[in-house]
C-alpha cells in the first residue's frame, strides 16, 4: 500500500518529469536525468535513498554542533588575533567570563566568533596555563634534549640539539612553533615540547641559574663511586641465593631491612639482575636487585622539597612509556602509553587549578629515554616527580592500584597520594618499595603510580575512561595538598 508520503513524492516526481519533457522531450541528457529518477524513486531504491538522505542531514548537523560549541574565556588578557600567532594582528582583548563559539581547533590555537558576527584566533596554550601572563613576553624553559629546526618542518635540517636547563626569549609563536635564538642562531621549535612560562620568572643570569639548579651529576657520582655500598633488605623473609638466578637454592633468609654490603652484580640469562652481597657473619649470596636498594643512591637526594604548599610548588608528571615504546597491551590491543598520556593532562589541569608549576617528560606521543626523564626532573629540581602508569601481568585475575617509592625519604609522599587513591573503585594494593629508573636515580621527591591493570576485564573498564582520570587527578592533587601541609609542619 502506497503511504501519503510516497503520494506526494510520486506527485513531485510526476510533475517534474512533465516540465523535463516540455523542455526537451528527445534530449539524451533529459532522458539520462529522467533515467535516475525513475530509479531514485522507484519501490526498489526508495528506501535506501531517503536513508542516505537522513543520514547525510544527521551528519551535517551533527558537524554544526560541534564545530559551533560555546567555550567560556576564564582568564584575563586574552587577544582575538587574525591569524593562530602571537605577532599576528589584534582584533580585540576578550573580556573575562564571555562566551565564545569555537569554530576550529588547529596546533595549540583555537579559532573562534565572538558577538556572533566576530572571527578570529586565540591560543590554546594560554587558556590551559594560568601562570602565563599573556600571550606576550614569553620564554620557552627546555626540559628535554630539544631541536632547534631550521625551518617550521620537523624534517627540516636540525641546526643543534638544546639541552635541558636552558631558558630561551620567544620571538612569537606561530601556529605551534616558537621562533627562537639559541647561541646567536634563529630557529624553529615545536611548542609542545617546552614549557612555556613568563619572561618574568626567568632567571638574570647564568650564575642565578646555577644557585637555583646547584644538580652537579658529576659531582653526585663522584661521591656515589667513593662511598661504601650498604644493601638494604626492603622486604621480609627475602631470600638470598647461592646462585644469580630465580631457580637457585635459598641459603639463608634476610629480614625487613637488614643491612649487606654490596661486592659485586650479575645477571641470568635473561637479563635479570641479581647482587652478590655479604652479611655481618661473612656469607656471601646473591639477592634479586628489585627487592633491595642501595644507599648510595641516596647521595644527592633532597629529604624535602622546598615547597610549603601545593600553590606555590613545581610539579613534574611523568607519563609512562609513549612513541615506540606502547607500554602494557591490554586484551583489546589498546595502549598503555594512550592511558597515561589522558590521565596526566587531567592530573595537569587539576594541579594548575590549584596554582601549581607543572611540567611533563613528554608533551605529546613521543619516545622519552628513562634518563632524559629523570634528567628533567634533577635540573629543575621540581618539588615532587609523579610516574604515571597501568600494570600488565599474565595472570589475568591481578587487579588494583599500587604506589611505589624508592627512597625512604619519598615515603611520606608515597602514603600521602595513596591514602586519596585507595577510595578509588579499583582495588588498592597500598604502598611498596620499587626499584625503578625514574625512581632510583631521582634526586627530587619521587614516586611511580601503577593505576590498574591493562590485563584484567574489570580494571579495564575505568583505564580508558574519562571520569576515572579525572578522579586520579584530583586524588592526587589533593594527596599532595596534605603531604606539602605536613612537609611545612616538619620544618
């Protein structure tokens, strides 16, 4: 039975093939046009048509909606520029409070309407880092090995690779790249790979420099080398082997930090570590090198960070793994290094509400060397390093969360994030000691995260969600609230 709609389109349809015919009845290209809408509107292609015909007007409402979104501008000092650079011509100052329409988004800039009627661009960046003043008088603070391009071309030629510690005067920044002078030679550097802060905080001179970041590596190693090695049980009942391997016979059993003396290292033959130690009777045995720590790494680290408060401190999110290196695969092939980069961007706008200096190891999905991390975070002698990552096992029944620290004196920091993530849905496992890199060779309060596991059903279900990074991050923040109350309170 024919519906009153198809009525009406038989009608058009009929009326239209008439007007066609009085044109030009024997045209071949009428008789083409007339050929398509016979079959657009017969019983067989109808339906399929008008779907498509839904679908496309759904789509495009749809891309309306979103390309036409409200942003609130929440900050002073904000320019709508005619094009996504800082020395691009002013339109006008953006008042406080006022809603815009975000029309695009392209690296680091959004471009907007303002009134309704007003387009033009404003950055990104500057909305997101309260601390900067304007989108003026900026310096880019390089935390990692960083190229300096001859061009706005990450295949363009690298003119010279800057080291981290250096401050640089921006000359603008244009659609994601910075213009800089980096020993008298102009260049190019991507944006998101420095922290970009206001001129006003960068130190006179190179002596200021020195005082503010007195991390000597040299000098640290030096004393590391000379000092005698004391091995520290972080374990009970913790086996020691008379041989370098998991499958060797126990000789004796050492208690919760009881003291060795390191002689020497080995590994198995799968790369395991293993240190050959020797107790105050003189036997000599081999103990897994994850389960101990050796004081010597302790010289050069700082007991508490210079910081009283949360406000005031600098904080350095570390996002596990990234480029190359996916980290854990969970059981439906997602990433690990995807998950740790969504949760240290909600981690880094819940610590920057509260008025703190954040800086990342990585600023976007990039392979970041364990040393150039730790590096980072020695020579800008941040207050508190935070290691973000999602645990893996094959054993698919492990879940939870767990906090790791390396240094005793990191412990405080260790049980002041934790007691805010043991309320989280997954299960917490609490704090243990850990021998990892960005741990271990860290002179500044340190701890690694582990939010999860990639392996298992039920935790995967938050991993990759947004409210779960979003509670993480303010876990976290306000764990480090309490630890800097208490830190100023030891002092």
């Amino acid at each position: 039975m024919i519906n009153r709609f198809e009525l009406i389109v038989i009608s058009l349809y009929n009326k239209f093939m008439f007007f066609i015919k009085m044109l030009n009845e024997g045209g071949i290209y009428i008789q083409s046009v007339r050929r398509i809408f016979e079959l657009l509107f017969s019983r067989k292609f109808f339906p399929p048509f008008m779907t498509f015909v839904i679908l496309s007007v759904s789509a495009l409402c749809i891309t309306f909606l979103l390309t036409d979104s409200t942003l609130s501008i929440e900050r002073e000092n904000v320019i709508l520029r005619t094009r996504p650079a800082t020395n691009a011509q002013a339109i006008i100052q953006l008042d406080q409070g006022i809603e815009v329409n975000l029309k695009q988004e392209q690296n680091g800039w959004y471009k907007v309407r303002v009134n309704g009627k007003t387009e033009g661009w404003i950055p990104k960046w500057l909305l997101e880092n309260t601390t900067l003043e304007n989108d003026q008088d900026l310096a880019a603070q390089i935390l990692i090995n960083t190229p300096l391009y001859s061009s706005t071309d990450e295949s363009s030629k690298v003119i010279q690779n800057i080291e981290p510690g250096s401050y640089l005067h921006v000359q603008a920044e244009d659609n994601g790249w910075l213009s800089v002078t980096f020993d008298g030679v102009y260049g190019y550097i991507p944006t998101r790979l420095v922290n970009l802060v206001s001129e006003s905080v960068v130190p006179d001179s190179e002596e200021e420099i020195e005082e503010e970041a007195p991390y000597d590596k040299n000098e640290i190693e030096r004393q590391r080398a000379e000092a005698e090695a004391v091995v520290s049980i972080r374990s009970n009942e913790e086996p020691l082997l008379d041989s370098p391997s998991f499958y060797a016979e126990p000789i004796a059993y050492a208690i919760y930090d009881e003291q060795l003396t390191l002689i020497d290292s080995a590994e198995d033959d799968l790369g395991n570590e293993f240190y050959l130690v020797e107790d105050s009777t003189g036997i000599r045995a081999y103990v897994d090198s994850t389960r101990v720590s050796i004081s010597t790494y302790s010289i050069g680290h700082i007991g508490l960070p210079s910081a009283n408060s949360l406000s005031e401190a600098t904080i350095m999110i570390d996002p596990g793994h990234g480029g190359e290196d996916s980290g854990a695969i969970s059981i439906n092939d997602s990433f690990e290094k995807d998950a740790t980069f969504n949760t240290a961007m909600a981690l880094k706008a819940a610590l920057e509400a509260q008025g703190a200096t954040v800086m990342l190891t990585r600023p976007d999905d990039r392979f970041i060397e364990l040393e150039d991390r730790v590096t980072a975070s020695n020579l800008n002698q941040v207050d508190a390093f935070i290691s973000l990552h999602f645990d893996g096992s094959e054993d698919t029944t492990w879940s939870g969360t767990t906090t790791y620290y390396y240094h005793e004196s990191d412990e405080l920091l260790a049980q002041s994030v934790n007691d805010q993530i043991a309320p989280l849905p997954l299960e917490n496992i609490g704090i243990l000691f850990g021998n990892y890199h960005v741990l271990r060779e860290n002179t500044r309060p340190s701890i690694l995260l582990e939010l999860g596991y990639m392996s298992n059903q039920y935790d995967l279900q938050y991993i990759f969600n947004d409210n779960y990074h979003q509670n993480i991050a303010q876990a976290i923040t306000q764990g480090l609230i309490n630890y800097f109350d208490q830190v100023s309170q030891l002092r």
